[in-house]
C-alpha cells in the first residue's frame, strides 16, 4: 500500500479490508483504487460508498386511524394457519428499539449487534433515530397482545445496526451485518436501505447470505428510477411500494427486477419508546412482504438448517396476486399474499411442461432444409403426449421432430406447442429466415463498422494501469456492437469495463464487463441508436500490450 495508508477494518469471512488512504498524497481516489486494485493479491477495491434507509418524509394524516398494509396483503387469513413464531427475520437498519411493548416479545435474551458502534446493543442512539423500529414493527410487531399494532408476522427478530442517527452508513458495516445475520441463521434478511450503487462487496455479502440459506429481502428504492442497490443484485428480493388504494407509489423505483410490491404509503408501525407513527417509502413495503415470506416459511418448513432461500423465494412471488392497472415495472410477480403463501404448497416451480425448439441453422439458403426437433421439451407431470408444430405462414404437422423448407427468400415464424399427459401445454417460438447470410437489409449485421485501438499496461506506482476510450455509433440504424479485448497470451490479466452513455467507466461505475482470468475479454450489447460507449482496459496483474477492437452492427 501507500505510505500514511493504514487498515482500519478486516472481516475474514467476506475477505476484505478497509484502508485509510491519503488523499491527495497519492494523488485522487481513482490512482488509489487502480493501484492497489493492480497488486496480485487484490481482487478489487472500490470506495467505502454510504448507504441511507429509504423513507420518504413522514405522514401524520390525523384521519387515519387504523392498519391497512397486513390486511392487503392477507396476513389475517394467514394467522389461523400459522403466525411464523418459529421465522426468524433479521432487521439491518438504524437502531431498533427492542423494549418496545410491541417489539419486546419478538426479541431474545441477545437483541443483536451495533456495527455502527461496535457494542452489543443495537438499540436507537436517539428518539429520532425511528427507522429500524418502524421496519421492525411492519414485519412483526406482536399481534393478539392488546397493545399498539399488528405486525404482518410474530417472527422472532434480531437486528443490526448498520446505519447511524442520520439514517446513513458505510458499505462496510452494512455487508458485515448481512453476514452477522446469516450467521446467527436468520431465515430472512431485511434491508430496507439503497443507495452507493453496484459494489462487488455488497454483492460478496448477499451471496454470501443466499449461500448461508438467508434470503436477503430490500426496498426497491425511493427515487422513481430504477431499482436501487442492495435490491438489485441477483439473490435479493426487490420489493416496491403501493398506496392503501393499490396505486403505485409516487416515489417508489421500479423496473423489470421488481419481484414483488406491498403496502408502503402512510403505514403505521411502531417508533421508539412505545410510540407509533405514519411513514412512507419501499422502507415499509419491504418488511411487509419479509412479513408474508416469514409466515411462508413457517408453514413449508423453510426455517433453521433447512430453510433453501431460493424455494423461499419462488413461494413468495408464485403466490403474489396480480393488481389490475398496476404497471408491469411495480407490479413484479404482483402484491405479496400471505393467505396464499401459506396455502402454496410448499414454493415449488408450477407443474407445467417446457417447450424447446432445437433447430439446425435459423439462417439457411433458399432451399436448404432446417431440422426441427423437439425432444429437448420436458414436464414434471410424466410423459409428453402431442407435438404440435405450426409454420407462419405455412402449415402444420405432428410428432416430435419435423422438416422445413422454402424456395424462396421469407422468414418463416416456427412454433412447437406441447401438451404432457396430465393436459399441461407449453409452446416454444424460433423465426427461420431463408435467404443464405442473414445480411439482407433491415437485418442486425447487414450493416458493419470495425474500430480498433492498441495500447500498453504496467504495474508499478508509475505505471499505466489503465486505459480510457470513447466510441461514437457510426452504422445509419445500429442494433448490436462487440467489444473484444486482446491481451498478452500469458501471465497478465486485464479486465474489460463498458458503459453505454459515453461516461468514463470505472472499476465500481460500469454498466457491462468482462474480467475473466487472462487477459482476454468480449463484451456484447444490443443497442438502439442512443448509445455512445465509455470503454476501460483495465490492469488486475501482470503487464503488456493489447488490441481494443469495436465491432458495430447495423439494420
């Protein structure tokens, strides 16, 4: 490291350690995190982000009186099957106020863990430090006790406290307390907080819970974009927001990774010192829904050692009930249902077949032949009885496999409908396009401009460890683009990073890359005329020159 750096922080089961580095010293943030990021034993370095709870202002509407987020969702019917007493859902925010006369039945003799603080106690350091108690509340304040509120579940909770009074905190409390609460078998991970954008540490700890067999639940984010990190990686449930009138929420971020929404629009719930109070934000739609998955759990006996977060999962969204006129991108899969997840059997996939084309080529000559063979196509439910094939335009024929041909240039839209012995049907579509290449106009590829750049990385404190470059589009409709990096044969590694609106990408800011071990790399894109490419070659190990190479394709 730089001289005057020092580590401040190390957690041996995530592998990372945070570092002090002086700025301006050794010049700006990026040199530091090119140059260390450049040292064989890192496997990459980005900065200590800060994360906030995802709340909007709160709302005390003087007329509103009573609960309706567990009641939308269908915990009442729920609680006669079960109330998820033997869940246990960690809450990863501010401080919660475990004494709580609606919480202190919910909490063990070990509430949890203030990483903010580094103490055992994770209680709030503040009256207005409500957040954590709030979310706490919504997920499983106590019901049938005669006081305050209901909370969707009566799961048992811990809670760490990884954000401070201001409702802030640092990447690296956070990931330590995802993994805290995997390892204290937490069956469900709430973390109704976002912001800092893609970090591979974040992503390390929510694998890290996922692999543990906690399912880490978020808030979709606040900002009406898209959706915010933690909830956007891949193994953690993105939960939007809805009004008590099923409208989508003003404020709540949405997009195609939205799995499920849930109440977060003037919800009560529990605030420090036996109070309780309205707030608004996918803060509160998230521990709604980590509610209903706590009381599936409990029914499918998805608890403990033998919970598997992805069946968990699956029940959540496959019992979600669809809401009419909500918009696809806050939808998901659909307003989480308690009643139904209880009743769910359990969260395997539905007993439907799968269609599957296998085809030979999909661009042929005029008058080649194309083998079509459906014997790929399965079902759960035993034997798969009727093949059904249907050419567009054209005709159709029965069995599992079949022919096709044309004697003139046409593209030919093949379906395959299957129906399996317990009368299951699926159907699969491919498009065959006779007329030899595939180049013909108005076709991806018909079109071609290559751009290429060579160049040179080195270590050291006076090295090159990266290079930066921009492409504009230069085809009249583009539609796809290439991007392969070249690299030394042999003992170097570089990395490949791509983003799509002609920012300059970094190691952490990026929206595709390659970094397979070696150093060569290939990035693929569909594009629609608005992109200009941000390209970074970057230096993880070893030295030496390298060919950049764009290839453009256009209708």
């Amino acid at each position: 490291m730089p001289s005057q750096a020092n580590v401040v922080h190390e957690n041996d089961v995530l592998g990372y350690v945070v570092v002090e580095v002086p700025i301006p010293e050794v010049g700006t943030a990026d040199d530091a995190i090119s140059t260390l990021e450049a040292q064989s034993a890192v496997e990459y370095a980005e900065e200590n982000v800060t994360f906030h709870a995802l709340d909007t202002a709160n709302a005390n509407d003087p007329g509103f009186d009573q609960q309706y987020a567990p009641q939308q969702v269908d915990a009442p019917d729920a609680w006669n099957t079960t109330q998820g007493e033997d869940t246990l859902v960690s809450i990863v925010d501010t401080g919660t106020d475990y004494n709580h006369e609606d919480l202190q039945d919910r909490f063990g003799s070990d509430p949890g863990y203030d990483f903010v603080g580094g103490t055992n106690d994770p209680a709030p350091r503040a009256s207005s430090e409500s957040h954590g108690t709030h979310v706490a509340g919504c997920a499983a304040a106590t019901t049938n006790n005669g006081v305050g509120i209901a909370g969707v579940s009566n799961a048992q909770l811990i809670a760490a406290r990884v954000l401070g009074t201001d409702g802030s905190g640092s990447l690296y409390d956070i990931a330590d307390g995802i993994q805290w609460s995997a390892d204290q078998g937490a069956d469900i991970i709430n973390m109704s907080l976002g912001g800092g954008g893609f970090t591979d540490l974040m992503n390390d700890a929510i694998n890290y819970a996922f692999n543990s067999g906690s399912l880490p639940i978020a808030a979709a984010g606040n900002d009406g974009g898209p959706v915010n990190y933690p909830a956007a990686y891949d193994n953690c449930v993105a939960v939007s927001a809805i009004d008590s009138n099923y409208n989508a929420a003003s404020f709540t971020s949405r997009g195609s990774n939205v799995d499920v929404c849930a109440g977060g629009v003037n919800v009560l719930s529990a605030v420090p010192n036996d109070g309780y109070q309205e707030m608004s934000g996918t803060s509160m739609a998230c521990p709604v829904a980590a509610g209903v998955a706590a009381l599936g759990a409990s029914a499918h006996g998805l608890t403990g050692n033998s919970q598997d977060p992805g069946q968990l999962w699956n029940l959540l969204t496959s019992t979600a009930e669809s809401v009419q006129g909500l918009p696809a991108d806050v939808e998901g899969d659909g307003l989480a249902n308690a009643a139904n997840i209880v009743d769910g059997g359990g969260g395997d996939p539905p007993d439907e077949p799968t269609a599957v084309i296998d085809v030979s080529t999909t661009s042929p000559e005029v008058g080649e032949t194309v083998d079509l063979d459906g014997t790929g196509s399965s079902s759960p439910n035993g034997q798969i009885t009727d093949y059904q094939w249907t050419a567009d335009p054209g005709g159709s024929v029965s069995g599992p496999t079949a022919s096709l041909t044309r004697d003139e240039e046409v593209a030919i839209d093949v379906t395959l409908t299957i129906t399996d012995e317990a009368g299951g049907t699926d159907s699969d579509t491919v498009t065959v396009d006779f007329g030899g290449d595939g180049d013909a106009p108005g076709e991806c590829g018909a079109e071609t401009n290559t751009a290429s750049a060579e160049g040179e990385l080195s270590d050291g404190w006076w090295g090159n460890p990266s290079d930066s470059y921009t492409y504009s589009l230069s085809t009249a409709d583009p539609c796809a683009a290439t991007v392969t990096l070249d690299g030394p044969s042999s003992g170097a590694v570089f990395d490949l990073y791509l983003t799509l609106d002609g920012r300059e990408p970094s190691t952490w800011d990026y929206d595709e890359r390659s970094y397979n071990w070696g150093a060569d790399e290939e990035i693929q894109v569909d594009l629609d005329g608005s992109e200009t490419l941000g390209i970074l070659v970057d230096r993880y190990d070893g030295s030496g020159s390298y060919t950049l190479t764009v290839e453009e394709l256009g209708k």
